[in-house]
C-alpha cells in the first residue's frame, strides 16, 4: 500500500472511530448535567429541592443558576471541567452505594470550602455598580481587589444562606425584604 493511500485509510479509520467516541461523550455530558439527573440519586434530592425553592431559581429576572454553575469549573475550561464533573460523579455513586448514612451538614461546608470566587462571578460580573448599597459596593471591592499581604476573600464567607436551606415556601426576591448578609 502506498503511503499517501496508508495515510488517508488511518485518517478514515481515526474518524470513524473518533467521532463515534466524541458523540457519546458529548450526548453523556450533556444528559448528565441537568438538575435532574443530579436529584435523581436520593441523597441529592434534599440538595434538589432546597435549589429549587431559593434565589438561585426563583428571582425577579427568570434567571436559574443550576448545579454546574456553582459546583464545577466553567465549561470553557474543558479539560478542568471534565475531570471535575467525572470526579464529582464517580464520588456520588460511591457514596452512594458504600457510603452509609449521607451527611448534608457535612458534604454543604465541603462544598462551600472549594468554592471559588470565580465560580460565582461566572453569573455576577457586575458587582461594584449598586448606587443605593455603599456596603455592599465596598465588600464586593475587598473581594475584586484585595490589598497585598490580606488573606483573600470569597463570596461564601458573606453569601453563605442563599441557596441549599430547608424553606416552608418559595421566596421570592420581589417579595422579600433587602438581603442583609449572615457574614458567617
């Protein structure tokens, strides 16, 4: 076989089997990452049911911030998050299966612990325009541009309450009174 022939059977062959392989990945990435499949094990579902019934689905503007924008790196980052997403995954179905009783209290401060600023201001990019909240406006400065040599500051140190918390009823933001952080 000559080798210009040689050569475009094995590019053929990569894409016959490349593709396949990268359409199922794809659909698979895409099927698993909806709030829907994440309650589908019951231990998350608590998880799913305080999400639905907090800021982060119910607001004034429609916008609904799932599972993957707080707990994974931004899809931009493919490599990242990937293995992130199938890290997060494979520990779910262990504990699933050999984890024993689930801990809720446990697993929220794990999770708050990873947070990073970034995931947070994938979605609240404007954070220093708020003319009639100086505090606000302040705080979120110290968070976007720390002084040198201060310990750096993330979201969930003041934002810690808005989202997985046992709620009666939906809360609706126009309904509310002003959010006043727990600072906890």
């Amino acid at each position: 076989m000559s080798r210009p022939i040689k050569a475009l059977v094995l590019v053929a062959l990569g894409v016959v089997l490349a593709f396949p392989l990268f359409s199922m990945t794809y659909y698979t990435m895409v099927r698993t990452s909806t709030p829907g499949f994440c309650s589908s094990c019951h231990e998350i579902e608590w998880a799913y049911n305080t999400w639905r019934t907090s800021p982060h689905v119910n607001n004034a503007r429609g916008v609904v911030a799932d599972c993957m924008d707080c707990h994974l790196p931004a899809p931009h980052q493919t490599v990242d998050f990937f293995f992130s997403k199938t890290l997060h995954g494979a520990k779910d179905v262990f504990a699933h299966f050999f984890g024993g009783e689930y801990d809720h209290a446990g697993n929220r401060a794990k999770a708050y612990a990873s947070f990073k600023n970034d995931q947070c201001q994938k979605c609240h990019r404007n954070l220093l325009y708020m003319p009639d909240k100086r505090g606000a406006m302040l705080a979120h400065r110290a968070v976007l541009y720390p002084l040198p040599n201060t310990e750096q500051k993330r979201c969930v140190d003041c934002h810690r309450d808005l989202v997985h918390n046992d709620r009666p009823v939906y809360e609706y933001k126009q309904y509310q009174a002003m959010y006043r952080s727990s600072g906890i």
